[in-house]
C-alpha cells in the first residue's frame, strides 16, 4: 500500500520514530539506609527500617518524587563502627540523594565525618547522645538530645516512689549516650534530695557476667537500679536482679524501651520505668492510620523505632520535594525548619537538632503504659 497524504507520513514517521527509541529510564532517587539489623540492637534497627521503608513504599505508591521512584539501599552496621563505616563508603560511592540512620550514638559519631566530608545529609533516626549536639556538619535528628527521659525517671522515682537512694549499671560500648545519660540522671536525682550510691560501668562482651554484675548494684543496698543500656542488655540484668531481689525497683532509658525489652525480660520487667518518644495511646486519625498501616505491612504494632524512622524519612522526602535548583539539602532543612510528625512538630536549629517531650512509662502486664 503507498501512502500520498503529507500528513499521514508524518504522522506515521513520529510512530516509527517512537517505536524505535525509547525514552530514557527516569533516574530514581537513592536513599540510603544503615541500621543494626543483626547486633545488639538488631530489634531497634529492624523497626527503624521497617517505619523507612513504609514511608517510602507510599511514596512510591504516589509517584515517587517530582516523577523518580525513590530506590532504598539498606546496609545492616551490626552494631560495629567500623562495618558501619564500610557501609557509608558504599554509600558514598553510589553517590545517594541521602542516607537515614543510625539507631545508636556510638554508629552516629562514626558516621558522621565521613558523610560531612562527603557533602551528604545523614538523618539519624534513633541517637540520643547531646555529645552530637551542636555542630555544622551533615548530621540531622529528629529526637530531642536533652535527656528529658533522664529527668522525669528521677523525679518519678523520688516524687511519685519515694526513692532516694539508687544504683546505677552503665554500659560503656555506647558511651557516647550513657555516659552522659547517667551524669544527667545524678544531677537530676541529686537536685532532688536523692544520690546514687554505687555506679557499675561494664562492657558487652560474650564473657559479661550478669550475676556479677548484679550484684555489685545490688550490694549497697539501693532500693533501685537503674540500667542504662539497650533492651537486650536491660532484659538480662533485670532477671538476674530479680532473681536476687524480686521487690526491686528497676528504670531505663528510653534508648531500652523496646518491643524487644518486653518480649525478652517478661515478668522480670514488671514494673520496670521507662520512656518513650510516642504516644502509643493517641487516637488521632493520622497516628491511627499510620498504625494499622505499619501493622498491616509488617505484622507487629507500632514502636519508637518505627514511628521515628517513619518521622524521619517523610522530613527527608519533603525537603528533597521543596528543594530549589542548586541548594543543598542541608539548606532546605534550614530554610523550612518546621516540619509536622506523626504526633508532634519537628523543628530544627541551626545545627539540624531537635527538641521534643518524652512520655514516662511503666511496665504493666506486658506492655508499657501510663503510670
């Protein structure tokens, strides 16, 4: 058949032309991931990449960014600073958009030279360390560094206990977080009238001695022992010291009050005191669907890892919509300042951090509520 209309051969050179080059593949937009998913504090980071990864799954559902699928490259530190370190060389060398992590302090500090040196943002999702505070580099957190949950333990255990003596089991691997942790909790204490009688510092190691280590807390006699250190280590020590005391007081940290804790320590948690950054009761529809949207996902509720990481990367992706031609992340951050988490507002300073309230909880037949 020969075709004479112009227009007709014109149409149909546009079909071939079309039919024989394909349009580029849209370049998609690279986040990288580094959580402990193996270590220590493998149920921290698992959660906190399971509340990443939802984020950008919905994302994704809407289009992803200005059109570009966003793409997570997740590396797992081991709770290791020098795997971790690996892992942010491979991420740099990918050239990703951002990386979210780590969960603890001590893979922070580790971290974050490297990405400063590199010009690339890390958001951190769970370190709680004040020694991060504070400084221009590439760093950015969405959780307060004051210690608020430090503050509150001691003035219920004083206030609401009527305890004025305790015992301290500090663990030195992350020190970068419990060492000041537990120098914020003795002044804290201590501006109350209370003292803290003994501090037993240990490192984790497989030939830790838990019996031993309870009972140089236990030995001075404080109705209380506050163990500061993650879930893994707080559930050990609390069985131990209720094997020898059951009457015991225990509290941790908010870095320990973990799904994982609970599940670990079972009744020698019994009315153990903690904190956490999150509201587990809230009824808000968004915090609610959010909620059944996570446990529909990943078969589990909701916890302090997710919900941060949640928070995390939806800033992350906000500010990577928002930003201008030729601004930096980090600039864009600054320029907008405010963004809206799941429950509370997230503002940042000058040096990427955050300020937000804490939520005192007490364990109670297996879950952690209001006391």
């Amino acid at each position: 058949m020969r075709i004479k209309h112009p227009l007709a051969c014109l149409v149909l050179t546009g079909l071939l032309a079309a039919c024989g080059e394909p349009s580029a593949p849209v370049e998609p937009l690279r986040l990288g991931v580094i959580v402990d998913s193996s270590g220590t504090s493998a149920s921290l980071g698992i959660s906190g990449r399971n509340g990443v990864q939802l984020a950008i799954e919905q994302h994704n559902a809407r289009g992803g960014i200005q059109g570009r699928p966003i793409e997570m490259l997740a590396h797992d530190d081991g709770s290791d600073p020098q795997r971790a370190r690996q892992a942010a060389k491979l991420l740099i060398d990918s050239q990703v958009d951002a990386v979210l992590g780590p969960m603890t302090s001590v893979i922070a500090e580790a971290l974050a030279e490297p990405f400063t040196e590199a010009n690339i943002l890390l958001m951190g999702i769970t370190p709680l360390s004040p020694l991060l505070a504070g400084k221009d580099d590439m760093f950015f957190r969405t959780l307060s560094h004051q210690n608020l949950d430090a503050r509150d333990i001691a003035t219920h255990l004083h206030k609401r206990l009527g305890i004025n003596r305790v015992s301290l089991l500090v663990e030195q691997s992350n020190a970068i977080f419990t060492a000041p942790w537990a120098a914020s909790f003795t002044q804290y204490f201590a501006g109350l009238g209370g003292h803290v009688v003994e501090q037993v510092d240990f490192r984790r190691s497989p030939e830790v001695q838990y019996a031993e280590l309870s009972h140089a807390a236990l030995k001075p006699g404080a109705p209380a022992v506050i163990i500061v250190s993650s879930a893994l280590d707080t559930a050990m020590l609390a069985s131990h010291l209720r094997q020898q005391q059951p009457d015991l007081v225990l509290a941790t940290p908010a870095w320990a009050a973990a799904d994982a804790l609970l599940e670990m320590g079972g009744q020698s948690v019994e009315g153990l005191v903690t904190s956490q950054v999150f509201n587990l009761n809230d009824e808000r529809p968004v915090f609610n669907t959010f909620r059944s949207q996570y446990q529909a996902r990943f078969s589990q509720d909701v916890d302090t890892a997710a919900v941060t990481g949640y928070n995390a990367t939806q800033v992350l992706l906000q500010a990577i919509n928002a930003r201008r031609p030729d601004e930096h992340l980090k600039q864009t951050l600054l320029r907008i300042r405010r963004f809206e988490g799941l429950q509370q507002p997230i503002v940042f300073d000058d040096f990427g951090d955050n300020n937000n309230r804490n939520y005192l909880r007490v364990v109670r037949h297996g879950r952690f509520i209001e006391p």
